[in-house]
C-alpha cells in the first residue's frame, strides 16, 4: 500500500489534538501531536509518539519531562502554531505544573516524567509517568481526516 493510503486510513480515526511542551536550559518547546493515550492506573503511565526526526525528541531525551496537554475546541490557533500551520510574530507564553510547560486553558494538562522509551518504526514512543495534572471544563479539539471538528452529543434514539 501506499503511504498516503495508510495515512488516510489512519485519518479515519478521529483524536483529540494535544500539544505536548518541554524544556531545554530555559527555553519551553512545544508540539502538536494526536499519538497519545493512557497506558496504566498503577502507576499512572501515558504514551505519546514522537517521529524520529522531530526536534522535540532530542529535547524530550535531554530533559526527561514534558507535559501533554488536550487543547478545547477553542485553541485551534494553538494546535496551528506548534504543528508549523501557521506563523506568528509573538513568542507563546506557557504556564508551568510540576515544573513542566503547559498550555494554559487546555481541557487537560499532564505534567510526566520519562519513564520508558520504546523505538517502533520511524517513532518514539515515550512512556509518561504522570506527576500531576490539571482539568478545566470545555470540549476538545478534535482532528479527523485532516479536519478539526468539534464533538457533537448524539441523542439516543429510544430502542422499540
């Protein structure tokens, strides 16, 4: 099959759109990424997935902490800035949890530190053990085939 193929496939499933922030000798970084879920309960591991040529890798390995944080249906205009869809003149100001860069109004905000890291293909994965994590009411940003889309509640038809 053809790249393109696959990557329409995998477009099929729709996600939340995170971005995920790190720092380096003081300076934060950020990236939108949509390869995350949670892993365990005890302890509290997540998963995110970074290709082997992001710059965010390296920087991930150095400081051996980032944060994921699930943008609201509302910071669309974030998730453009750190995937490169769209330049700004200003310099995007974090806040900070448990000593990582976070994105402030973010539905969700995990602060993690590395605790595994597993090459598959072309990605990393990295294995979060979460320190802490912030939660504000909201929706979330959702990606699907290449679109961002808003969640929608479906009313239940009454079964006959």
């Amino acid at each position: 099959m053809e790249d393109r193929q696959f990557r329409n496939a995998m477009g099929k499933f729709a996600t939340g759109v995170n971005v995920i922030a790190t720092e380096v000798d003081g300076e934060a970084y950020g990236m939108t990424a949509n390869a995350f879920m949670s892993v365990s309960l005890d302890p509290k591991l997540i998963v995110i997935s970074i290709g082997d040529k992001a710059k965010m890798l390296e920087r991930i390995r150095e400081s051996g902490k980032f944060s994921v944080n699930v943008l609201s249906c509302e910071q669309q205009e974030e998730s453009m800035r750190f995937a490169g869809q769209k330049q700004f003149e200003d310099k995007f100001e974090f806040g900070e949890l448990a000593g990582v860069p976070v994105v402030e109004d973010a539905v969700c905000q995990l602060s993690c530190e590395v605790y595994n890291e597993h090459t598959e293909g072309d990605h990393v994965l990295f294995i979060g053990k979460v320190n802490d994590l912030t939660l504000t009411d909201g929706e979330p940003l959702i990606f699907n085939c290449g679109k961002y889309r808003e969640l929608k509640e479906l009313e239940l038809e009454e079964v006959r």
